[in-house]
C-alpha cells in the first residue's frame, strides 16, 4: 500500500500512464498530498506563495534545504524532488554538484531539478554521473525572470521552437530523468514529448505531456498574489474557507461564545478549595 514512488518508476511511465506532480512547501500540506501525487516538488515558487516575493530570485539553499526537509517527512509514498534555487548552479558543474549534494545530505529528497538547456547540460551530467537524479525544466524558466521580460508564454516561433526540442534532446542525453515544460503551446509540447525518451511533466504546456503539474496554492484557490497564468485551474476554493472560518472565529471570540464549556478545561480539585 505505501511502495514508494522511485525514480525508474516515474521514468517507466513514459507514454503510459499519466504522471501526477503538485508542489508542496511543509509537512501538513506533504501528508495531504502524497498519496494523490506520483511526484510532490519542493518549488523555488515558495519564493512567491510562501514567502511573498515576487520572482523565485531570492530564495536560498538553505531555506531550500528547510522546506525539502519538511515535505520529505510527510511524504511516504511520493517521489520527493527539489528545485536548485538560482545562484546555486549558474558558475557551472562543480557549484551545481555541490548544491545537490547539500540537498541531498541534509534532506531526504530523493532528485533535483534546475532551469535551462545547453548551459546547464554539463551541470546535469555532473550532478546525475554522481548518482543524483535531476529533472531539467524548459520553456518558461523563471529564474530567468530578467531576461524573458516576465512570466510569458515561451517558444511560439519556429526558431525558438526548434532551440526548444534540441535543448529537451540535449537534456536527455546528459542524462535528466524527466522534463518539466513550462507554458509553451500545446503543440510544441506534444512534439518534445514524441522526440524523446524521458517523460516530460507540463505546467501551460497542454495535454499531450506525459504527466502534469500545478502549483499547490495555485491548484486549491489559495492564493494571495496576482491572478496566476491561465493555464491554472482553480480545483478548489480554500481561500474562502479559511476566510469564513477566521470570520467565524473572530465573531465568536467577539461575542464571547467561543471557548464554550466543552473546549475548557475544569479543575480536578473542587474551585472552592482552588480559590481558598
Ligand atoms: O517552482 C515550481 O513550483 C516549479 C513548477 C512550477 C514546475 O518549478
Ligand atoms: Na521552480
């Protein structure tokens, strides 16, 4: 009942059955999710959902380390992978190396994953020849933030579209286990996911990927930013149900009906000798 979720099984779903990825940032929200997802990520978005920043730029490996640490214990039955934040491996394969052993050592993940193509191609090769899993992550990549010019659909143009496929080529080959596909068209993806032969996992990158993935907070309604990207779906409307409880709450305590008798505690020695 509770097998674990390793890497050759994710890699085994290939054209088969879909692969299912949330993120999660803590412990309560790992319990909830594990046993729906195939894969939870510990996303560098934490940087915008969590922490309230508005690109994932500043978030560091140590606060990466944290989080990953906390979603591994809740975690017992999802394969747990975790994003290198940048600045961690952009000085190249040893720096790369040794963020993701860091990861590795001080939490109990089981791969990592970072942004980009042909510049990150020797990084993955270190870090995978090391015996660490890595995804790799294409089209919108956000800790390129900068230099996009914004969170923006990538690759509508056939150059950049063909740059697109030999980067997911090139990936393959230094050795990532899957590729998470970042708000490019539909059709695009469906090309990338046909050339090769590691499961790609979409987020706005249409129904032909071989798994999907949403940000959590995103994905349940429970988000206080911006109005995600459109290829977000709201599943749910936590928002405003911790809305109406905390409105709930606050007229209680207000009215002075909440704690009630049955939330108190009594004494176990009569209140006159308490008192006395
Ligand atoms: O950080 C993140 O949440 C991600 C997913 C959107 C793929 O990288
Ligand atoms: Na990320």
């Amino acid at each position: 009942q509770f097998k674990p979720i390793r890497v050759p099984d994710i890699v085994g779903r290939k054209g088969g059955r879909k692969i299912v990825m949330l993120t999660a940032y803590d412990f309560t929200m790992a319990t909830l999710l594990d046993s729906h997802a195939d894969i939870l990520l510990v996303g560098d978005t934490l940087g915008c959902v969590v922490q309230g920043h508005d690109t994932t730029l500043k978030v560091t490996l140590e606060q990466m380390i944290y989080h990953a640490g906390m979603v591994s214990r809740g975690a017992r039955q999802a394969l747990v992978v975790v994003d290198l934040p940048f600045g961690t491996y952009q000085q190249g394969p040893p720096q790369a190396l040794q963020a993701a052993l860091r990861l590795l050592k001080e939490s109990d993940v089981s791969a990592v994953k970072l942004e980009g193509g042909g510049r990150v191609c020797d990084s993955v090769r270190a870090i995978s020849a090391a015996g660490i899993p890595v995804v790799a992550h294409l089209g919108l990549t956000p800790q390129s933030f900068h230099v996009l010019g914004g969170n923006k659909v990538q690759a509508r143009e056939s150059q950049a579209a063909a740059q697109l496929l030999r980067d997911a080529r090139a990936l393959e080959e230094a050795g990532a286990f899957a590729l998470v596909l970042e708000a490019i068209p539909g059709e695009l993806a469906g090309e990338v996911s046909r050339c090769i032969g590691i499961p790609t996992i979409g987020i706005g990158a249409g129904p032909d990927c071989d798994g999907q993935v949403l940000v959590i907070n995103d994905m349940v309604g429970f988000n206080a930013g911006p109005a995600p990207m459109r290829f977000n779906k709201e599943f749910g409307a936590v928002r405003e149900v911790i809305d109406q409880a905390a409105t709930a709450f606050a007229r209680e305590v207000r009215a002075g009906t909440f704690p009630a008798r049955e939330n108190t505690y009594e004494a176990a020695i009569p209140s006159g000798v308490a008192a006395g």
